[in-house]
C-alpha cells in the first residue's frame, strides 16, 4: 500500500512539470495571453502547427516590470 501512495504522489508531481504540453506552461508556471488571462493549453490551428503561438510568459502580470 505504501507503494501505491508513492507511485500517486510522483505522478502528480509530474504532471505539474514543464514541458508536459508543448508549447504551454506548467501549473505553477503557466503562460498568459496579450490581455493577462492565464492559458494552460494553446491549441494549433487548422493545419496542427503552432504557427502564430500567441501566449508566452512574459504576457503575464507578475512577470511584467513596473
């Protein structure tokens, strides 16, 4: 039973990691959009490529400069 517990908790560490959707955040690290709002998952277009990938992390309001 201790196993399971432990086998649980590392898969949801690793969900919270970088890198699981591409090219988007993480949970605690997510990317914004142009207007600030929080987006997990950007998905492509038509043609399945990111071509005009418009969310990024610098978009966000805690990683702006005053």
């Amino acid at each position: 039973m201790r196993y399971v517990g432990l086998a649980a908790a590392l898969l949801v560490l690793a969900s919270c990691s970088e890198g699981r959707y591409e090219p988007g955040g993480s949970f605690f690290d997510p990317l914004c959009m142009p207007d600030g709002s929080v987006v997990y998952y950007e998905y492509p277009n038509k043609d399945g490529k990111y071509d005009e990938v418009r969310a990024n992390k610098q978009n966000c309001p805690w990683y702006k400069k005053p």
